[in-house]
C-alpha cells in the first residue's frame, strides 16, 4: 500500500468533464502543487453521494483557503458514470472527478477492495490523501464501513 513519503504512480487515467470524458495523466493531475485526493467505493452509492463527495464540494473554498489546488474525487467506474455523477451532485468545478474504470489506478496504490460477494467487483477503499508535487504527505484509510479520516472535514484537520 502507498504510503507517506512515496511518489504517486504515473499513469494515464479519464477525467469526467462537462464536455465528456477527457484522458489525463496523474502527474498532470496529482503532479503539481497541493492535490486532495480523496477516493469513494463508487458513484450514487449511499455514503458517497450523501456524504463523502458532497462534504468535499461544500467545504471546496476552505480547502483553497488552505492553500489547495485541486480536489479530486476518484471512484472505479467510468467517466460516463462520475460526469452523470457529478452532474446528480452539482460538482461544478469544485471536484474533479477521475473515473479508473478498471481499477489499475487503484490496484497501483495497494488500495483495492473486492466487493465481489457484494455484487460490485473491484472497487476502491475509502480513502483520502494528500499530495504535494507528487508526494503523499497524508494518508488516511477507512476501516471496512467506516466514514471518518477520509471525510471532507478531517482531511482539512490534517492540512
């Protein structure tokens, strides 16, 4: 599993835009300044659309304030799904929302979840890091079912 102090992997990954999907690299995306990344089971699912993306959205302002460039949101589905997601949710340009649709991504950082037993496959954990210029400097994962350190509001604790 990723850790403190290690470089985000790079590889090519889809973003959900309000004009389509768009391909985008993670240095691209998690390369440069201070990137919140924080990562959901999946999309329109009960606590992400509840809780998770919406905490991030509505607190997007004090998270600038605290010197962040980018929040992004990233789920194992694909990037038709995130943008109907985020288009449900009213994301605006609040979130990017990154859609690693087979879970390389995700499988890259040690953070799978199998759900298949549950129906859903792979899927990510629930987590939340922190990313400067390409470098985890805060790592908070989820205990299966929980909803705590990953949170919009712990997450701006930790910053």
């Amino acid at each position: 599993m990723i850790k403190t102090g290690d470089k985000i992997p790079s590889m090519k990954l889809m973003v959900a835009t309000s004009e389509g999907p768009r391909e985008a690299e993670t240095a691209e995306l998690l390369g440069r300044g201070k990137v919140v990344l924080f990562a959901v089971p999946g999309a329109f699912t009960p606590t992400c659309s509840a809780k998770h993306l919406p905490g991030f959205v509505k607190l997007s302002a004090e998270f600038k304030a605290k010197g962040v460039d980018k929040i992004v949101c990233m789920a194992v589905n694909d990037a038709y799904v995130l943008g109907a997601w985020a288009k449900d949710q009213k994301s605006g340009d609040a979130v990017v929302m990154l859609a690693d649709g087979s879970g390389i991504f995700t499988k890259a950082l040690g953070l799978e979840l199998d759900l298949a037993a549950r129906g859903m496959g792979l899927r990510s954990q629930r987590f939340a890091l922190v990313v400067e210029d390409g470098v985890v400097t805060h790592l908070a994962v989820e205990e299966p079912g929980g909803f705590e350190v990953s949170r919009a509001e712990a997450v701006l604790e930790a910053l």
